[in-house]
C-alpha cells in the first residue's frame, strides 16, 4: 500500500468512538482561536481506508466546549491540583489504614487509553491490595470476555475485519452495525454488493437499519438466541458437516456439549417455537450453515447484555469449533466491541475479575508473576467487585471511597436509584471527567479535570485486536490533566513513588509490553514484547498492529487459531454444555410489555461528547419509545404523544414513535439521553439489577414494563436566547443547536399561561431597566395553539409555541432568527409567528446528517421521478458520504412510489 503524504500540520489519530477504532486525520490550527477544521478519514489506516461515519466527521465540532470542567474542585469550590491531590490520596490511605484494601474502588471506562488503565489496575492491585478495579466495559462485552476464556482459555477476537468481507454467510447476532458499527457495516454492504452471492442472516427481535441488507431476518423473541445455535450444533452433526479430525485433535468436551443441545432444543419444531419465529425461515438458516464453509457470527450487545450472555457466547463458539470454522478465512466467532478502548481495557486487567496482561487470579502462578514483575508491596489475591456488585458495595458502606473515571454510571448502570443512593452515602466520589456538567459529576466530592479526545495521548486496541496511537494533538485547556499523570500523582503521595515515577506515556505503554511477555514464551495470547523497549520516537511513529506482536515478529498476527493451538493447559480448545433460558423477567397482566434498549445513529453512549454537535441532533432530536401501532391503539397512544413508561424501579417520559420495526408487545428506547438533555428519560431507571452469574454483565436489554398515554397536557417548542430553567415543565428536552437554546416542552394542561408569564416575567426584570421590550402574541381559541415571542430592541430573543397535539415546526429557522441583529421586519414578525417563511424550503426531518437532507426533500425528490438511492444521491448528495442513511434512503423509495400510485 502507498502511504499518503500528509500536509505538515495534519496528524494522524484515532476515532474516539466506537470499537472499529477508524484513523482519523486531524490538521492542527496555527492559533486555537482559529478553530479546528473538520477532521478526514485516514486512507492508509486498515480499518478503515478513509471512511468515517456521520459521527466521527463531526469531531471538530465537539473539540470546542462550554462546558469543559477546567480546574480541580473540592465540594464545589475551586481548588489547587495539590490540594485535591492531598485530600483524595490522604482519604484512600485513610479508609486502607482503618477498613481494608477493599474499601477503596476505581470505576473505570472503555473512553480512557489502555497506559491510563495500566496505572490505575497497577496502583490499585499492586500497591493498594483491592481488585476493586471495574469499568463500564462491564456492561458491554464482559460476557464475551468470559465466553472466549471458557472455549479457548484466554480472552482472544480470532477473527479480524477483512474475514468479515470474505466469508460467505455472516450471521449477525444481537447487532444493528447499520447505526452502531457503521464503518465496518459499510465494508460489508460493499464485500455484498460484489459478490451478490454472499448470504447476510440478522437475528434480532427488531428490524434495524442493518436488515437492509439481510438475506434473512429471524425476529426472535428477546432473549432466545442460545437455542438457534444449540440447533444448529445438534444438526451439524446430523447433515455431517462437523470436523471430525479437528475435533479429536483439538478440542474436549465435544460429546457432553452435543448431549446437552439435543435435550434443549430436541427439533426443528421445538426450536422454531422456543424462538417465536417460522419454521421455514429457521430451515433457511440451517441449509445455509450446512452449505456454507466460510462462516462468520458477528455478535454484540443483544447477545452479551443478557442474564445467560455467557452460555450464549458459549453456544455461538461450539458451533463454530465443532465445525472447524475457526482460525481460517472468513470464519470464526466474531465479538464486536462497543468502546473505542474496551480491547485494551481487558489487555491491561481493567475488570476486577482480571489481574493483568490476560492473566487472572484463577492462572497458576499469575499473581507470583505480577508480584514480582511489578515488585508490588500489596498485591491483591482475589476478584473484586463487578460494577453492580460494586453500587451495592458502596450503598452497604462496604466501599467508602470510589474513583470514577470518564464513564457516567448515573446514566448507564441498571436501576439508577439504587446508583444514587450508593454515590450519596459514599465518603468520598472522586470523579475525572473534561465535562463539567453530567449526571454523575454532580455526585462528586472530588472533581479532576481531565483532558478529551484530541488532548489525550496514549494508545487503544479495537475489535480486531489492533493497537492504534491516539495522539494528544492540542494543549489541554485550563488545568486539565492527563488521567494517567493523576493516578500517578496520587500513588506517589501515599508513598509509591519509585513505581509510578514516569516521565513520558511511552514509558508506561513500554512497561505494559514488557509485562505481557514476561516469562511468557507463548503461553499467554497477548504479547507485545516487542515493544518493551521502545523508545519515544519509535512510540510516536507506531502505526497500527494487530496484537500478538512478541519479539521477532513485528509485523504482528493478522488471525488467531491458524494452527489449531488454544491457551488452555492442554492446548485444546473447550466446548461447553450451555441450556437455552430466556431472560429473567417475563412478561405479566401488571407488567405486559417487554422493554428493549440500544443507540440511535447519531448519537454515542450519555451524549457527553455528541451532545456537543448540534448537526448529530438533527437526526433524532428526541428520546421516544418505539411502539407497534396495534399496541397504540389499544392504548390510545398517538404518534409522537407523550407516554409514561413504569417499572417496578422506576419511570420515564417519552414521545412516542409508531413503528412495526417492533413487533406488538414489546417496545424500543434508546439509552443517550440524560437528565443534561431531558428531565426524565434516563432509560436505566426501568432496568432492574439482574446479571449474569459469570460475567457480571447486566441485562440491560431486557426489563417489563407497562405504558400509559398521558393525558390533560399541552405541548410546546421554546426558542431562546439564554438558558431557560423549566422546573415547572412536565417534560422538557433541550435539543443541541448551533445558535440559542431549543427546548421541545410539555405542560399540564391550565399551567402554561402561568409558566409564560413567570418566564416573561423573568426575561424582562434583566433587560427592562436598558432596553425596549416587545412582545408579539398569536392565539387561535379554535385549535387552542398560542405563540408569543419577545423582541430586545427590535430583535428576537424568546419565542414559545404551544398547542393541544405534539406539532412539527421548523425548529432551525427558527433558532436561526436568533442572531438576527438587525430590526425585524413585518414579514419577519409574521413568519415568526406562523412558524415558517414563504421563501424557505421545509426539509422536514433530518435522515442525511452529512448533508443536513430531510424527508421532505427526499419525498419531493422521487416525486420528479427518481426512483434509486443513487440517483437521490446524485440530486441531494444524501448517502455519498459515510453511508449511515443508505437503508433508510432506500426505505423512502417504495414509501413515496405506493403514495404515487
């Protein structure tokens, strides 16, 4: 491959986001006043070529923030780095002295560089004595983790990104790559459009965008997964596909596995119906696993955020060994991650149930080897806490002092209540975040301001197992620091000194690799020994690798299992016995709906970085609920109507969305949006504290619940100038915008006259005394709708819509008014109040975010008579960039032809 010549001023690093872990190229301002450019993908990057989703080309956009905690603060005052350095370092040392190693706890994040988690687990299971070292990586691919450790002995991805372009069935599992892999998604769609004759299979309750180009959707009834591949274990060895040579030489357990799948799922009958779907669509799986050699299972979320996740994960990988679709070609089973980092978490011993460099406490001889490689004077010598264990811990008084790092389990962790009430008695939350303002830094005592993406330097492994350099680019704002220089700076003041004195990141990266292949000689899968000695410069310069890369081999290892060799003790890999069980909690009278949770496209995890974006809003601006349109009836639920959802640990406020993407009875809520960004849609509220029994990963997937139009309401959109505090609000959700404040509201009904004239009120008493208010007024006693806006001088800085029934209105036009400086006219005026202007095209919602193209330009396009996704791309430019919108593109093309007709 040709290398790229780069300008001078552009670097090369990587995308914080998802686990594809694109490369992204970044041009460095001459002056940061200037702003950044907007980033490029990096052509000679493997895993991606160039390509960058609609989210990783909006990075310059969240560079720049308001809300950029800059300073160390103590009980919400401003403090020295010294100072909170003092009082977080004298606290662990204290609660260590009086209750025990284990009464401290790091809460660490896949957002974080693997040399930051290196220090943390050393500090924490070398020098404090805790294995109390756990991260949100816990509720993404721990199941995975476990899964590959019971099949192979080690935690080790066999496949890489081009098997998934070269098998010819992929089976995807659990995973809408369409909205939350895009890249890798799009490299698929293409490898499909070439070879027409590569079958693509999507198991998933819902019909995601990724069913665009499926062969085969099995909807599947939540949680039932295990079983299909329980099937097709039992029947590979029926239709005599099995490896039988591959099995004998390298693998146990072959028969008690097959025993337990015929007695779980005895028939295709049986199976089809344990799984809610049709028989002949099953029977079309099973003729082209039979049929097809060169198979890949790609499996994520929907699999992994499961009670039995792991025995799911165990089910998927028995197929493929007893097959021998492992360690060739287009074959294997494929763990996709959710993190940019999550991969190097686990490389470093980032879960309590780790100790370090993919060993565990269970390794014969690992916590020796640590012991003595890192010299560590307290080394801890068994798991700690899971993440849910963790909250319950510190709730019960047991951890009195958590570190979270970079991660917003106010947010994300299940039952939302409970993680409060466990941060509120905690002694003493330490939080490091660049964010001021998320849900979880207001539980801290402690606030670190760490530095973000394009500031942060270090290195992370995505879902391949390729190591990338993330380059720290820009000067860290205000007094944030390096997360790494934090966790060393307080091992250093309880004493630790001589371990954590590093003056350069390279130092700590080199150090890991030096640890990796200690007294390693290929036992262990991960080894990076050759780079144990590298230097600063060769750190700088490192291009991308796949992991192994032990010494002498610096090119390092494109697949795993080529030769048939596992990491068990006998070198065999391990089948395992595994019982299909469906989630937990069922459906009931009082509870009839079965919740089921994920992303949006253009959104990523709580928002903290996306949130900042104000074109990744466009696209979905709101949180919603997903209901069949069966279910709305019976409920009296109109499109876009608020809903209350209620559990037996809580609630939320949604609007709805009418979709038979959902089949009936079972509902979709996305995980984004926060009490920054709504008062009450925090989705984990409903979630309650059920988890695997061996990975500890929450069922996050999964809750029962019970929906309920609320009524006696009126709907409203607040455009302003400042900041409005909507406490008074039923619902409120500020939606990102580039100029102003966009709030989308609703009322008890008979409240709103009162709120208008409270927040009226308010927004004159700052203007009165110096300037010239005005207000304009609209009210229809007919439709009931009201609008009023209020002019400083002649200019807009307010203006409230409200009316009976949710109502679209053209939101950026309106914001867009704004920052208007001059007098408005009379036209102006009338527009404003009418909601929309006579010269202005409406685009109605945003489905290409790259090109900010709406449906109603869409539909208006294929009315002229274009009847492709690219001739609409020709005309609109939509679906030419990052391919994200290409399935609902297509969707809109039979849509408007039906109309036509």
């Amino acid at each position: 491959m040709t290398t790229t010549v780069m300008p001078a001023s552009s670097v090369k690093t990587t995308c914080p986001y998802c686990g594809v872990g694109c490369g992204v190229n970044l041009t460095i301002p001459d002056s940061v006043n200037q702003g950044v450019p907007p980033v490029s993908g990096d052509m000679d990057h493997p895993a991606n070529f160039g390509r960058l989703c609609v989210k990783g080309s909006s990075l310059a956009q969240t560079i720049k923030s308001d809300d950029r905690l800059l300073a160390p603060m103590l009980n919400g005052q401003v403090v020295s780095w010294e100072s909170a350095i003092e009082t977080v370092s004298s606290k662990i040392s204290q609660v260590v002295k009086d209750h025990g190693p284990d009464a401290f706890a790091f809460y660490l994040s896949g957002q974080i560089l693997t040399e930051d988690y290196y220090v943390a687990n050393k500090l924490a299971k070398g020098f404090i004595g805790t294995a109390n070292v756990d991260t949100n990586s816990r509720l993404c691919m721990a199941s995975a983790v476990v899964g590959y450790k019971r099949a192979f002995g080690s935690d080790t991805v066999p496949c890489n990104y081009e098997d998934l372009e070269r098998c010819d069935l992929l089976i995807m599992v659990g995973s809408n790559a369409a909205w939350t892999h895009p890249i890798l998604y799009q490299r698929i769609a293409a490898a499909k459009k070439q070879r027409p004759d590569m079958k693509v299979v999507v198991i998933d309750p819902r019909e995601t965008a990724t069913c665009d180009i499926a062969d085969l959707h099995l909807a599947i009834k939540p949680g039932s997964d295990a079983a299909i591949f329980s099937f097709l274990l039992s029947d590979s060895v029926q239709a005599d596909i099995v490896d039988h040579d591959f099995i004998v030489k390298h693998t146990n357990g072959f028969e008690t596995a097959l025993v337990q799948a015929r007695a779980s799922t005895p028939n295709l009958s049986y199976t089809a119906d344990f799984c809610g779907i049709g028989e002949q669509d099953l029977v079309r799986l099973v003729g082209w696993w039979r049929d097809t050699a060169k198979t890949i299972t790609f499996y994520s979320q929907g699999v992994n955020q499961s009670s039995s996740g792991v025995d799911k994960c165990n089910a998927i990988i028995n197929c493929h060994l007893a097959t021998g679709r492992i360690g060739k070609e287009g074959a294997g089973p494929f763990s996709i991650t959710g993190q940019p980092n999550a991969m190097g978490g686990r490389e470093v011993g980032g879960l309590a149930n780790q100790l370090a460099a993919h060993m565990d406490f269970a390794t014969p001889g690992a916590q020796d080897l640590v012991q003595r490689f890192w010299q560590a004077p307290n080394m801890a010598t068994e798991n700690g806490l899971k993440a849910v264990d963790l909250f319950q811990a510190i709730e019960e008084g047991k951890v009195k002092v958590v570190w979270i790092m970079s991660t917003n389990p106010m947010v994300s962790l299940p039952d939302t209540a409970q993680v409060r009430r466990a941060l509120e008695k905690c002694e003493l939350v330490i939080v490091s975040d660049c964010k001021a303002h998320t849900d979880t830094t207001a539980m801290a005592d402690v606030l670190f301001p760490a530095t973000g993406w394009s500031e942060k330097d270090g290195t992370v492994t995505n879902s391949e197992r390729r190591i990338s350099r993330q380059r720290g680019l820009l000067p860290a704002p205000g007094e944030a620091k390096h997360d790494w220089w934090a966790i060393c700076e307080v091992a250093k003041k309880m004493g630790f000194q001589s371990a954590f004195s590093y003056q350069s990141i390279h130092e700590i990266f080199a150090e890991h690799a030096a640890l990796s292949a200690f007294e390693n000689n290929g036992k262990r899968d991960f080894d990076i020994g050759h780079f144990s000695q590298i230097t600063k410069a060769e750190y700088d310069a490192l291009t991308p690798v796949q992991w192994p890369v032990p010494k002498g081999r610096p090119e390092g290892t494109q697949r795993m299992f080529e030769n048939g060799r596992f990491f068990t003790p006998d070198g065999r890999a391990r089948f395992v016995a595994i019982t299909p069980s469906l989630p937990k909690h069922q459906a009931s009278l009082e509870w009839p709906f079965t919740l089921n949770t994920g992303r949006v496209r253009d959104q990523w995890h709580t928002m903290t970085r996306t949130g900042d974006a104000a074109s990744l809003a466009k696209h979905t601006a709101q949180p919603y609920v997903e209901i069949h349109p069966q279910d709305a009836r019976q409920l009296g639920i109109k499109d876009k109507a608020l809903v209350r959802l209620t559990s037996l640990y809580g609630e939320v406020l949604l609007k709805a969305k009418l979709s038979r993407a959902v089949a009936p009875s079972q509902v979709f809520v996305p995980i984004h949006w926060t009490q920054q960004f709504a008062n009450a849609a925090v989705v984990s509220n409903l979630i309650p504290q059920v988890v695997d029994p061996l990975s500890g990963q929450p069922e996050s997937k999964h809750a029962q619940v019970r929906l309920e139009a609320v009524e006696n309401i009126c709907y409203g959109m607040i455009v302003s100038a400042t900041p409005l505090s909507l406490a008074d609000c039923l619902y409120w959700c500020r939606i990102p915008s580039e100029q102003g404040f966009h709030y989308e509201v609703v009322w008890p009904k008979g409240q709103t006259q009162a709120s208008l004239k409270a927040m009226g009120a308010g927004q004159s008493k700052v203007t009165a005394a110096v300037k010239k208010t005005e207000w304009l007024e609209y009210s229809n006693p007919i439709t009931q709708q009201i609008r009023v806006a209020r002019l400083v001088d002649q200019t807009l800085t307010l203006l409230m819509y409200l009316h009976p029934q949710p109502e679209s209105l053209m939101a950026d036009w309106l914001i867009s008014q704004l920052t208007i400086n001059t007098a408005l006219s009379v036209s102006d005026r009338l527009a404003i109040l009418v909601g929309i202007p006579a010269n202005v095209e409406e685009k109605g919602e945003i489905v290409c975010s790259c090109y900010q193209v709406g449906s109603k330009q869409i539909k208006k396009a294929i009315a002229t008579g274009i009847c492709s996704v690219e001739a609409l791309g020709d005309t609109l430019k939509c679906g030419t960039n990052c391919g994200s919108c290409l399935p609902e593109l297509k969707r809109f093309i039979p849509v408007v032809a039906e109309l036509s007709a």
